[in-house]
C-alpha cells in the first residue's frame, strides 16, 4: 500500500522557471491537502481540496496554483518560482469525517 | 500570529531522562492532534485527543489535552534515541473547517545515547 506519493523528491528550479509537484493518493481519500515547511515556521497549508471538483486557498496560496485532477491526484504549480518558494512541500491526505492525516514524504524544491 | 505556541523549541535530553512538551494556544480547539517527524519524511499521527482533560497514552508517552481545551502536553517517560525527531501539534478550531488543521512550529528532541 503506498500511501501518498510525491514526485519529484528533489527540484533545483531557477527564478522565473515554472514546475509542477505531482500528488497521488491510493487510500480513496476524499480531502487532500498542500503544505510547505519551512524552518522555524511549522507546516502552512497552501491549498486544499475537500473533494474532487473543488478546491480552496490555505494560510499561504499566493505564487501556487492547484489541479484535483480526480479523486486520486492532487497537482501543486509553481508558475514563476522565486526564491521565497524554497522549501520542503508535502502533499497529504484523508478520509472527509475523521481526523488522520496522512503525508507523503515530501518534496524538496530549491529556487535558486 | 502564530494559533499554536510549542515549547521548548530544542531539547536535547540523555536516554532514560523524562520530559515534557507543550502545546499552548490563545483559542479552543475542537480537537488536538500530535505527529512526529524523523528527518526526510512526513509527519505521522501519534494521538487525537477530542475530549477536554482526555489523558491518552501511547507505550512510554503520554498526551493530556487541557480542560479548556486551548492547550495539551507531551510527556516522554525514560527516551530512548529511538524518541528523536520534531513533535508538532495541530489543533481543529472549534466551529472551523473539519477541512483545515494549523500547526505549531514543532519541538525537536535529541535523545542522546
């Protein structure tokens, strides 16, 4: 059972370069999430998509687009990478009525 | 503003010695959650606690979410270098989003052998 899978683990982008982190889950999950960490900040949520067809801006959206392409996936775009967007994203997932989250083991980006 | 206050933020700490982790807020919270994260990975749910004054216990740790519910503890009894990682808290706010966790900033242990 895998989880939640991310890809790319690692990403050296350069400013302006655009990207796409790609999200899938296998646990037939309605809700899936965005988020970044970064040190000292803790876990922010970018976006969030409560089910599939619909999707909602987090604590830090801006420079981010999103993309629940099906019930499975879940797309987070960098359209113009900038140095701020350097962090460690994680794509993560639940059930909509309970309460465990589920993260996949994250994506690396570095905006140089 | 940061909704979720944990302290300390470093603990470095010899195996067999106790601690305590805490998770303090300003604002209720349906419910409260504790992860931890080993480097390189994702956190992973320790315990949910919902109930104001609940006492969960997992093995060697032991969760107590206040009675207000704005704040919660962690408490490690005799770690182990297998306990090392960063322990965040995520709260529920009451009457929000089922949909939206916020999370502290995480504490990191090093549990020294």
């Amino acid at each position: 059972n895998a989880g939640v899978t991310q890809t790319p683990k690692f990403q050296v982008l350069k400013t302006g370069q655009s990207m796409t982190l790609q999200c899938a889950q296998d646990m037939n999950h309605n809700s899936m999430y965005w988020y970044r960490q970064d040190p000292g900040m803790g876990l922010r949520l970018i976006y969030y998509s409560a089910s599939e067809g619909t999707t909602d801006k987090g604590e830090v959206p801006n420079g981010y687009n999103v993309s629940r392409l099906n019930k499975r996936e879940f797309s987070l775009r960098l359209e113009s990478a900038a140095p701020s967007q350097t962090s460690v994203y994680f794509c993560a997932s639940k059930v909509s009525s309970g309460n465990t989250i589920y993260f996949g083991e994250g994506s690396w980006l570095t905006v140089v | 503003t940061q909704l979720l206050e944990q302290s300390p933020q470093f603990l470095s700490i010899q195996e067999g010695e106790n601690l305590t982790v805490y998770c303090n807020s300003s604002s209720v919270f349906s419910s409260l959650q504790w992860y931890r994260q080993e480097p390189g990975e994702g956190p992973v749910l320790l315990v949910t606690v919902v109930t104001g004054g609940e006492v969960k216990k997992l093995k060697r740790l032991t969760f107590q979410f206040g009675d207000a519910r704005k704040d919660s503890s962690l408490h490690i009894t005799a770690a182990q270098p297998g306990d090392t990682g960063l322990y965040l808290c995520a709260g529920e706010r009451s009457g929000g989003s089922n949909y939206k966790l916020t999370f502290g900033k995480g504490t990191l242990l090093t549990v020294n052998p």
